[in-house]
C-alpha cells in the first residue's frame, strides 16, 4: 500500500453532490482541494463494468491532467429484487434526452421496476449503497476502497438532505432515509471513530487508515 505525502490532491468529480461530502470528509483532514470541475476538466467516459474500474477511470484522468494525487468516487445502489440494478449505471438511470440528470425521474422508475417485480413488503426492497474511492497518482499507480450500507428501499421519497437517491433509501437499524439526515448524521466520520454510517464514510475510514495513517 502506498502512503498519500501531499495533502494537495484533486477531488475528481463533477458530481456537486459528491465533491460536497467528499470535502465535508477530507477538510478536517488539512487537505487542500480542488475538484475536476473546478478545473474544467473533461468527465471521462465510464467505461467499467464495476464501480472499481470506472473508480479508476475517473481518479487517473484527474491525476495524469493535474500532475497531482486524485480521489475519485463511483457509488451506486444495488437492488437486490432488481438483480442488482441500477448499480453501476446509478446515474445513467437519472438521465434525460436533454443530457441533464433527474433524480426524482430515477427515483420513480426505481419505484416502477420494484412494483413490475411485485416487490412490495419492506423483505422484498433490500438494497445496498455501494461507493469506490479510488486514490491515484500520476505515475499510474492507484488504491481502491470500497464501503457499503444496507437497507432498504422506501415509497415514497422522504426528506429533501442528500442527493441522489438518498430520499428513497432507508439504512439498516434507522427509521430515516438519508434524505431525513444532515450530512454529519449521513456521512460525519473523522479518525479515531469507530464506525460510519454511509457508504462514502466506511470507504473514507478505509482510506484514511490505509494511505494516511502511519
């Protein structure tokens, strides 16, 4: 495992929603960061079939463009009465003809394909959000952290927190969605916790005592 000796790196994403919870883990942490969009960089195509590969699809862009470290997310909910869909095309699903993204659309065919499924009693909406970070450096070399949660997808949406899917999705052992959460309830981790909660979190944990700690 290589050690991260900068605390410059570049948070390679587009995603508002992503660079906001990325920072909100990383600012306690004496990073200074930029994202890729902030840099106008061009989204790399995803090409992965799994959230490891598109991971590091988007944390080499960022690396190679900027000469610096790069952290990359690719996250995903997996429905398990969906055989797993929309997994890696989480986001694909949120998409208009116009190119823009709807994630209140996403959230209603989710809806659709649980129902098309006679999916309806809480034991038949389990679901996992999964997210990657993948930690790169120009040279080519990366590291990949993975974090899951489980839970359970709900009908309908509750709470206006989050982005995303977060309306819809229900954690294990809460009574709240992640759109009812602030985002210190949702993903507030910092060293020396025991636990986190998100996905993004446990796989921020991973990474923090991986690349960072001696």
């Amino acid at each position: 495992m290589r050690k991260l000796e900068t605390k410059t790196i570049v948070v390679a994403s587009h995603n508002a929603g992503k660079i906001a919870e990325i920072a909100d883990l990383i600012g306690p942490l004496g990073f200074s960061a930029r994202s890729a969009a902030d840099l106008k960089f061009e989204e790399p195509e995803e090409t992965g079939t799994t959230f490891e590969e598109n991971a590091a699809i988007k944390a080499l862009a960022s690396a190679k463009a900027s000469g610096m470290p790069a952290l990359s997310d690719d996250s995903g909910l997996v429905i398990d009465a969906l055989d797993g869909a929309p997994g890696v095309y989480t986001a694909n699903w949120a998409e208009r003809d116009d190119g823009t993204r709807d994630f209140q659309m996403a959230m209603e065919k989710v809806e659709k394909a649980l129902q098309d499924r006679g999916a309806a009693v809480p034991e038949e909406r389990k679901a996992r959000f999964v997210s990657v970070l993948c930690l790169a450096w120009p040279d080519g070399h990366t590291e990949t952290f993975r974090g899951e949660v489980e839970g359970t997808v709900v009908w309908p949406p509750r709470g206006t927190s989050g982005f995303g899917y977060d309306p819809v999705f229900q954690p294990a052992g809460h009574q709240r969605t992640f759109g009812e959460m602030t985002a210190q309830e949702k993903h507030g981790w910092k060293p020396g916790q025991a636990t986190a909660l998100s996905h993004r979190a446990r796989a921020f944990k991973l990474f923090v005592e991986t690349c960072l700690e001696a």
